[in-house]
C-alpha cells in the first residue's frame, strides 16, 4: 500500500526501515523522503513510528519481567 504518494513510498519500506533502526519521524524523512512534499501522509507516517516504538517498549518491558522472575 502507498503511504506517500508524492514520493512513491510503500508501507513496507516504512516498515523496513523502523525494524532497521530509524525510528523517528524526521529519520524517515531522511532514509526515505517520505512526507516530505505536500505532508498529507505525515499523520499516517507518525503513526507508524508510535506503534513501532509502543511495541518496542512493550518488548523492553516483557525482557525486564522475564529477568525479573
């Protein structure tokens, strides 16, 4: 699916790049030029970066309880 029609970014590259690393929205500009020209995406691109980083939290809160136990 498009997310950034102005600069033919998928999903999947967006996705690629937060498990990659580059999770913020100014480092998605960045890598992929994505809600860089008219900003109509930027919502749903920042939506991508609060989930990814909600998971990741979630993923570092299950490894201190596991630790934990």
């Amino acid at each position: 699916m498009y997310v950034c029609i102005c600069n033919d970014v998928k999903e999947k590259q967006i996705k690629v790049a937060l498990a990659s690393g580059v999770d913020t929205l100014e480092g998605l500009k960045d890598a992929l030029d994505v809600a860089t020209c008219c900003g109509c995406c930027e919502p749903m691109v920042q939506d991508y970066v609060d989930e990814h980083q909600a998971m990741m939290a979630d993923v570092s809160l299950l490894s201190k309880i596991a630790y934990a136990v």
